[in-house]
C-alpha cells in the first residue's frame, strides 16, 4: 500500500474508533438517564456514520490514484477535492430530502433538541478523544522522534551530506595552483574536493521492477513516452556491458533516455557532441599545448576526472551521434580497454610530465582511469550522413533498438525523482545474478541453441564467449525488472546475432531467412520473439 493510502486509512481508523466511544459514551448517558435519546435519533447517528464510512473510503481511493509511485506526494487540486466529497454531499442531500419528505413514518420523525445534543455530546467525546490522544503521543515523545525523521530523510534526498575538510586537506589544497599545473582544470578538481570532501547520499530503497516502474512514470510524466522493453534492455545493458548504444532513426528519443534516467536516479550525465572531423583519443580528451605548456582538457576529461571522486553517483558519458565519425577510431582505446580487468581500465593522456602539480587521481603518470561507476552511452543515427557501425563495435556494446514508439498516455501527477548511488545498482544487478528463479534455465538455453545452431549452419554466423556473457548477465536482470527470459533472448538474438546479416546479399540468404522464421514461429511463436520476426521482415524486404 502506498504511503499517502495508509496514513489515510490510519487517520480514518482512529477516527472510526472515537466516533464508536463517543456513541458509547452516548449510550451510557441514555441508559443512566442523563440525556434520553430518542430511538429515531440513533437511527440518524447510524446513517451518518455509515456516511462517513463511505466517504473516507472515497478519500482513500482518490487520493491513491492521484498519489506517485511510492505515495509521498499528491497533485490534488481544489476541483479533485471538490469531485472527492461528492459521496459526502450527495449523501446529505438525500438525508435531508428523506427527513423532510417522509416526518410521519416513525424512522424519519426525529425531534431537533434532541438530534441537537445528542451530536453535541458525540462531536465534544470525539474531540475530547483526540485531545487525549494528542497528550499520550507528547508525553511519550513519538510527535518528535516522527517528525525529526521525515525532515531528515527529505533532507538528505535533497542534497548529498556535507562533510567537513581536515586541516591537512585544507593545507594541501592552498598548495595547489591551477594557473602554473599542466593540467588547471584537473587540478581545480583536486582543489574543490580538498575543501568539500565527497561524502555520498543515502541511496533509495527500490528493487529493480520498481526502478523501471518508477522511471517510467517519470518519464510519462515530462511527456516521453517507451515501451517498458526499452527500459527494461536499458536497465539490462548496464548490468552487462560498461558501454551501449542507442539506434533509431532521429527524433525517437535516443538522447532523452539517458537524460531523464539520469534526472529520475539523481545521477551525473555528461553530453559530449561527436564531430566528423574526430580522429583519434585527443578528440575526446583534449591535447597538450607545447606552446602555453598546458593539456587543453575537454568537458569529458573533467567529467571522467570527477567520477573518481564521486565513487557512489552514476555516471553517463554520453557521446552523441557518435556515428558521425568512425567510432573505431577515436574509441578505439575504450573498447580495448573496457575487456582487460577492471584494475586496468586506465588510459594514457601524454607521457609523464614534470613540469607544474599534476592532478592526484591521475594513475601511472599522467593516464587517467575509468572507475567502475561510468558507463559510456552512444546514440546513432541510421542515415546517409552517418559511418555504419561494425561488427568490432556492436559485439562490444549492448545494442537498443528504437525503431518502436509507446502511445501517449495523459499522466499528470507528479512523479519525484530518487537517489540511486552506483553501489546500489550494482547489488540490485548482484542479487538477479544470483536468484535461481531469474536466471537462464538448462531448458531454455537449449531451446535457444536451436535457433543459434541453424543460423551457423545456414549463415556461417557465430558468436563468441564475450556475446554468451553479455546474453548470460542480461538475462537475470531483465527478468528482475518485469520481463521475460524468452524476451531477453529475442532482444539480443535480434540484435547481436541477426545484426550481422546487414548488407549480406548472397544467393541463398532468402529461403534460410524463410526457414529461420518458421523455426522462430514453431520454437517460440510471434509474441515472445516478436523482435527477431520483424528484424528476419526487414532483412527480406532488402532481399527483394
């Protein structure tokens, strides 16, 4: 139950409760012969808290509905509360028409005094009740403690916690010049964080079905609109590969995905705009200036740079129609890098230099390292203005489709952002990785190999170990954000394996895509493989 419905269904409980000692109350006082009561009177006392009943549970629902994904906050506008008390008005209305319609039958004849203090004694026991119960939550301290925790937690959902910087980091930050360091945006980094120390924030207590439930809202709530298998293979693509890239033509949303992800986790985002000219390394980097004796650093380095300070955010580096230029060339050292160990993910910026401070998370001399908190994020376009992307490339990265589109909902509450530290997401991948329940199963894997086998046979395409990890670690983390294995294998048999049939128009290559389809539909049918169908209906219509 959300928490907005709960504390309502709380507060209307306890309600419920003082109404019934207050009756009670009433009912001591009619017996003792203190106040009489007539018997139509408690016939109107019934219907009113039968009223009430009806009303509170009205309350309950609407403000349910009306509540975000984990019910802390609600967009109720004066014409909702207006529309929720309809049953309460209603329901007068008709009392009122049957009491002054129908005053001879016994039921509905009532005397006014009488109705008058019996609904003074009930409404002075009901507050007399929550006056006591104000007094026994002060006496025992629970209206503080309670209230202390909520402005905590909202406060550090706010911003990370403050920590304070020792003497010594204050010492050797007064030591440092950008101005005279070969690298003075570096080490302008090195400074700040000298004087702020990182401390991270408190990361959410989501799973990962929630996470792209939650992200998902969001995103329909700025007006962007995907399938939830898009989300799901974003999710996954993290949990299986430090790098991925977004394909669809322009204007589906490629750039907007890791932007509003990043937004709705409370992550850092860098965008790095690919140019055509972009040749090697110092594209992406920066290059040393022999003549001002400097390292020209881009926002990238810096972004990078940061990440080793920040060790719990997210961070994505964007790189934006990275297509534009050949990504083998100017990515050339990501991609080699990105498969040695993690204790090796380093790459060099110039030979070691000793002129001026240099920057102190640089590794080996002056090679910057890649923490395992980044993950590195391309879109690409498909048109005549773009390099096409090669099999060295896609059989590294975890490819997303976006050649489907979700249909526009109406979602206007408002859907509050989380924290998501990069710790958490990775126990969040390690706790799929390690439930049996989500996990590839023997049968499912041989049912797939079906599919793999015939595509060796009649297409001399095969993959390797690094293609089977990326499918065994997909697998678990899709399934634990909602979906299915047979799905997650649709994904990245559609899009690591059938992607290599792209400009293959040999003799032969029709009627095996016939043969492989009717294998997809007998195997699996047109839901669960519904990718693959549509990839195998592309590649005959350029067969034609």
């Amino acid at each position: 139950m959300k928490k907005i419905s709960k504390t309502t269904c709380e507060q209307g409980l306890k309600s419920m409760i003082f109404i019934a000692i207050s009756c009670f109350v009433l009912f001591l006082l009619s017996v003792f012969e203190v106040l009489e009561v007539q018997r139509a009177t408690w016939y109107l006392i019934l219907l009113l808290a039968v009223l009430t009943a009806v009303q509170w549970a009205a309350a309950v629902l609407v403000l349910n509905f009306r509540s975000d994904e984990i019910g802390e906050n609600t967009d109720m506008r004066k014409k909702d509360w207006l529309f929720t008390f309809i049953p309460a008005a209603a329901g007068l209305a008709l009392l009122i028409v049957l009491y002054a319609s129908l005053r001879g039958v016994p039921f509905f004849t009532i005397e006014g005094k009488n109705v008058l203090l019996s609904l003074l004694v009930l409404l002075g026991g009901t507050g007399l009740c929550y006056l006591f119960d104000y007094a026994y939550i002060t006496a025992t301290k629970k209206h503080v403690v309670q209230t202390t925790t909520v402005k905590i937690v909202k406060k550090e959902k706010a911003e990370n916690p403050k920590k304070q910087a020792s003497k010594e980091d204050k010492r050797e930050a007064g030591k440092l010049d950008p101005e005279t360091a070969v690298f003075p945006d570096l080490v302008s980094i090195d400074k700040r964080f000298l004087l702020e120390p990182y401390a991270p924030a408190p990361s959410a207590e989501v799973k990962l079905h929630e996470l792209c439930s939650g992200f998902n809202a969001y995103l329909e709530s700025k007006g962007m609109f995907y399938t939830m298998e898009t989300l799901r293979a974003f999710v996954g693509g993290l949990a299986c590969s430090r790098f991925m890239i977004l394909e669809g033509l322009s204007g589906t949303g490629k750039t907007s995905l890791p932007k509003y992800f990043a937004e709705y986790c409370g992550a850092n985002v860098c965008f790095t705009s690919v140019q055509a000219s972009w040749k090697d390394r110092s594209d992406v980097f920066g290059y040393y200036n022999d003549f001002v004796g400097k390292f020209k650093e881009t926002p990238f380095l810096r972004a990078l740079y940061e990440a080793n300070y920040q060790t719990d955010e997210i961070h994505l580096m964007v790189l934006d129609e990275m297509n534009l230029s050949r990504i083998e060339y100017y990515f050339a050292d990501f991609l080699s890098v990105l498969e040695l160990d993690e204790s090796q993910w380093k790459i060099e910026l110039m030979p070691v230099s000793t002129g001026g401070a240099l920057p102190k998370k640089l590794v080996d001399g002056c090679s910057v390292a890649i923490p395992q908190n980044v993950w590195f994020v391309g879109t690409a376009n498909k048109d005549d203005s773009t390099f096409t992307v090669t099999d060295k490339v896609y059989d590294r990265a975890i490819v997303i489709d976006f050649s489907q589109r979700k249909e526009a909902n109406v979602l206007k509450r408002r859907v509050p952002q989380i924290h998501l530290g990069a710790d958490k997401l990775q126990a969040l991948f390690a706790e799929a990785f390690a439930d049996p329940a989500y996990n590839l199963k023997r049968a499912e894997y041989e049912k797939f190999s079906v599919l793999t086998d015939f595509v060796l046979d009649a297409f001399d395409i095969n993959f390797g170990n690094r293609i089977l990890n990326q499918i065994v670690r997909f697998v678990p983390v899709y399934v634990a954000c909602g979906g299915t294995s047979a799905k997650a294998l649709d994904l990245m048999f559609s899009r690591k394996v059938l992607r290599k049939l792209e400009g293959k128009f040999d003799d032969g290559i029709k009627a095996n895509l016939v043969k492989l389809e009717k294998l997809v539909l007998d195997e699996y049918g047109k839901t669960e493989f519904s990718s693959t169908l549509e990839t195998i209906a592309r590649l005959k219509r350029k067969l034609i």
